[in-house]
C-alpha cells in the first residue's frame, strides 16, 4: 500500500532514473532462511485447557492481542497457531522478494518498546519475522502459543442464562474451554488456487506463493517457470525468479498498476523518532494519513486520469519494446485493484529469458506439462507458481466451523455477505466473540496494523469493562451491526473499488453482484464509528 501522497507520487514519477540496464535492477535473492520451522513438530498427547481467552491464529493480530492483554493483566489466555511457529502471514510467505509494501516505520508494531529501529523503510518478509518473534521472545508469548494446530470448531456453551462458555476443538484432539474466543486469523491467509482443470495433473513443481519452500528456488533455476497471475505476490517474485530461471513466463489476466517503491535508509533523525513515544505514534499517524491522502486522490476521476497518464509514460519509459509496454497498461483506474509496489518488477520485461504472456485470457486449464490458456495456445513448464492470492476476509472463517448462540452458524449467518461491526463483532448470536481483522475491517485502505492495534485496545476496554461491571458478557446489538453495515457497503458504489473486480471486490458464490468486505473510508472515520452503545453487557 503507498505510502505515498499524490504530490509525493508525482515528484517522485518525475525524478525516477528510468533504467534501460534491466539486469542491474534485479535484486538477487539471498536463500540463507530455512523453513525447517515449517515441518510440524512431533505429534503430541491431546490437551485439555480452560482459559479466561482463546485466541485463534498468531500472526501480527494475534501477537499484537497478547502483548495487550499482558498489559492490562490479563495472564490466562492461549494463542492457537496452525503454523509450527508465530507469524501469520509473514511466517507463511516466504517467497523470493516477499517484503511488505507499507512503510516499515507504521507497520512493525512496538519498536518504541523493543528500542528496534528498521534499517530501512520498507522491510522483507524475514525482517517482519524475525521482528515479530523479537517480541514473542521479548512479552514472553510463547508459552502461551500452541503451534501446529488449527481450530476445527467453535461452539457456544450457554451453562447458565448470560454465562457464555466457548468451546474450542483442533485437529490434533485438544479441547479448550474459555470465556472469550478473538479471531485472529488473518484477512489474507487462506491461499486460492484457481478453479481450472487439471491443478492435481502437473508433472513438474506446482506451488503457491505463499506456501513456497526455500529448496524451491534450485528447483526453479535454470528451468522454465511460469508465474500465474499479476498482483503483489507476482511482483514481487517475478523479479527474483527472472534473475535464475531458464525462461520466466509471466501469465497476466489482467495489469496491475505497479507504483515506484523508492526505499531509502532509516535517518537519524527517523531513528530517534522511533525511538520516542511520541514519536513513534505521530509517525504510525503519518503512515495512516498518507494512505487516506492517496484513497482520497484515487477516487477524483481528474487525479485519477492525471495518475494514469503519468504512470503509463513511466511504464513506456522503462519497457523498451513498445508493445509489451502497451500489454502492462491496465485499462482500469488506479487502486481499483490494490495497487503494487516495485522499481524492479518493469526493467524485468526488457530481459531476452522473460515472456509477458498477455492478451490470452489467463490459465484456462493444467496440463501435465504446463498450462491451456484460455485463447487456446498452451504454454510448456518446468515449474508453476500460482501467485493468484487469497479468499479474502471471510474465508478464513470457512476452514472452521463456528457455532453460535441457538445452533446459529457463522457461516449460515454471512451467507449473505459477512456483517460485523467495526471488523470485531459479528453481533447479538455471538456473545464473547470477537474478530481482529475481521470482515468490514479497514484491511483494504489502511495500514492494517495500525488497524489491528486499534481494534484490540477497543476488545481490552470491553474485557475491562466487563470485569469492572461484573458482566458476564458483551455482543455487539443488531441495530448497530445493521447501520455499520449499511455504512461500509455505502461506501462502494460509485467509488473506484467499483470499476473492476479484486480480491476485495469480488462476486460471491452464486452471485453476479460484487460485494466488498471491508471499509474503504478514510481510517479516521473508522475510529469515529467506536461506541459503547452498540454492545450489550450483561
Ligand atoms: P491478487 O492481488 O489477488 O492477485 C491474484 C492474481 O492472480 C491476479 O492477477 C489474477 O488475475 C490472477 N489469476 C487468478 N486466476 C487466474 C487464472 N486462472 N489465470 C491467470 N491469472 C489468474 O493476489 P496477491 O498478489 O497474492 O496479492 C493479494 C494481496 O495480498 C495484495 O493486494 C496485498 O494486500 C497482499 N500482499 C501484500 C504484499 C505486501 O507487499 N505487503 C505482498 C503480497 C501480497 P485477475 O486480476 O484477472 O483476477
């Protein structure tokens, strides 16, 4: 997500050196981590637990929960985590390139705390890791974490009228007992493949991004390898994979509008704001309100048109044989899809090992020795990388069952499309329940730490208050997950999230109706719509 205001986005467009030497813009991959933390550790005896807290899942959301509920006195809670260490996100996707795309200086939570300062303003996939063990090791969150094991099921217990008890069952036969249950379980964690023919056919090596093994990279040099798809992932890896593979076939849908990345050092004097309290909050701010800045500039057909004209001759500039240039030029308006950013994904195009395979409708089917595109022509390879995303938001409430309030389920109740109040409370049939990063949370638009760390203080004040009033529970009331819906779904037509489909934006089963799951509003607003009065305490 760019940090970048529109004025900032200009100056820099202007002052980009547009590079003809393609190769000295790829940056070579360093396979020095290992992902033996991936192999799932020695099974285990089943456990029985009863705790005042579940949290499910423990990437940024979960880590950022705990780290709270430490700090307000809270001591018994587990963490849940599928992955066999803490991550989330950055634990899984270990891709070649893999970095995040908002400024490091918002997005890595407690650097005031820890006294750690990033080297540079955006940081790769294995800076985010190691930073967010840094503070498990740090708040002590590991004995607490139990790794390896995904939630099957939620279920309400109603033991007595008002006195909700969830219970918790996993793959590996552990049963949990707790008052509260927060779904930490990321927007973007479940991995899509697409729905063609074929995917179990491929002879060769098949892989999605974000489940990429650090030997995958010898099995890739040197071979044909073709990415699927087009967005952040792809961007990122393409480069990467350009620089080793035989032949790197880029297999593009659709354009993405690719924005200049621009890295630069940690200044001192950035440095010492980290380092500060305050200054550590004013700069999560700035990240916060550069990105309002560009959601509003994006949405002005005048800015908009404006933004594409100058990044289509920055495209032009860089990719010399004009007709792949013209074939990297989307035909929608900027951040309709979520924009990327890379200064090293275009100069790739200029290389004689790499082919965009545009203009052929995508991936219609697998073969067993590479793709059938949807024009008809086929495309042979060694290696597949489906770089082609993730079920957004609500998908990944669809690998476990929750079970509410009268039999209730949570995927019955979303059958419609996810309703939750403030991306936290799904409402009345699931007391005690609460999401992080849910669906209607601001993950689109927003740095979504920044999002996560507001959410959670808003679920610490709701323990809080529950256990000053002596309450015993806490759900969000029908009228306001209604008008807060109504509010976030307002926001969509005539926006410019409406003019192409994404993973933000997309039909849901058995509609032709695009539906957006999350709040595209400006972050500010999103904090004005917190108030008591939409939850009940009982
Ligand atoms: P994505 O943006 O959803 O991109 C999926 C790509 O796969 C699209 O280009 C899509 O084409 C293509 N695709 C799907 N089915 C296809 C088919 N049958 N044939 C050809 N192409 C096909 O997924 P992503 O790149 O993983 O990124 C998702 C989000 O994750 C990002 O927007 C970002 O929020 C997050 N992310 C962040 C970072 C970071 O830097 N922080 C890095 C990676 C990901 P269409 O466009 O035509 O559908």
């Amino acid at each position: 997500m760019p940090a970048l205001g529109l004025k900032r986005l200009r100056r820099v467009l202007h002052h980009v050196t547009v590079s003809a030497d393609s190769d000295a813009a790829v940056t070579h991959w360093q396979p020095g981590a290992t992902l033996e933390h991936r192999v799932l550790s020695e099974s285990r005896a089943p456990q029985d637990l009863d705790v005042e807290v579940a949290i499910i899942g423990g990437g940024l959301a979960g880590i950022i929960c705990a780290v709270k509920l430490i700090d307000a006195g809270f001591k018994s809670f587990i963490i849940f985590e599928k992955g066999s260490d803490l991550g989330g996100t950055w634990y899984w996707n270990q891709y070649p390139g893999c970095a995040c795309d908002i400024s490091a200086y918002g997005y890595l939570p407690y650097l005031q705390r820890l006294g750690v300062v990033p080297p540079n303003k955006y940081v790769s996939s294995a800076e985010i890791r190691a930073h967010l063990h840094r503070i498990a090791d740090h708040f002590g969150l590991r004995k607490h974490a139990v790794l390896a094991t995904k939630v099957s099921s939620v279920v309400l217990n109603e033991v007595a009228p008002n006195k909700p008890r969830w219970s918790l069952r996993t793959d590996r036969g552990d049963s949990c007992s707790a008052t509260f249950v927060i779904c930490a379980v990321g927007l973007l964690s479940t991995p899509k493949l697409p729905e063609v023919e074929g995917m179990q056919r491929f002879k060769g090596l098949s892989r999605h991004t974000s489940h990429w093994q650090a030997a995958d990279i010898d099995r890739c040099r040197n071979q044909r390898v073709a990415v699927v798809g087009t967005g952040s992932s792809s961007v990122q890896i393409v480069p990467e994979l350009a620089a080793i593979a035989k032949h790197l076939y880029v297999i593009q849908r659709t354009a993405a509008w690719v924005l200049p990345r621009v890295d630069e050092p940690t200044s001192q004097e950035m440095r010492l704001q980290l380092l500060d309290e305050k200054g550590s909050q004013a700069q999560r701010w700035e990240v916060s309100d550069n990105i309002d800045e560009y959601n509003v500039n994006i949405q002005s057909d005048e800015m908009n048109k404006e933004l594409q004209t100058q990044l289509s001759s920055y495209i032009k500039a860089i990719v010399k044989d004009q007709n792949i240039a013209l074939a990297l030029i989307p035909d929608y308006p900027v951040g309709c899809k979520r924009v990327c950013l890379a200064d090293n994904y275009y100069p790739v195009f200029n290389r004689s090992n790499v082919t965009l395979v545009a203009h052929r409708g995508g991936v219609r089917q697998v073969t067993e020795t590479g793709v059938l595109l949807k024009d008809g022509s086929t495309l042979e390879a060694d290696v597949l990388v489906f770089a082609t995303g993730f079920d957004a938001f609500s998908g990944a409430f669809s690998t476990f069952s929750v079970c509410g309030r009268g039999g209730e389920s949570l995927s019955d109740y979303w059958s419609d499309g996810p309703k939750c109040l403030y991306g936290v409370h799904p409402g009345p049939g699931f007391p005690n329940f609460m999401c992080l990063n849910g669906p209607q949370s601001p993950g689109i638009i927003a740095n979504v730490t920044e999002a996560v760390h507001r959410q959670t203080d808003h679920v610490i004040e709701v323990l809080t208050k529950l256990q000053h009033h002596n309450s015993k529970q806490v759900a969000a009331r029908k009228d306001a997950v209604d008008r807060y819906a109504t509010k976030t779904d307002s926001m969509f037509p005539g926006s410019v999230f409406a003019k192409c489909n994404s993973w933000y934006n997309r039909p849901r089963d058995g509609s032709d109706a695009p539906r957006l799951e999350g709040w595209v509003g400006s972050f500010r607003e999103y904090l004005r719509q917190f108030s008591n009065d939409d939850l009940d305490f009982s």
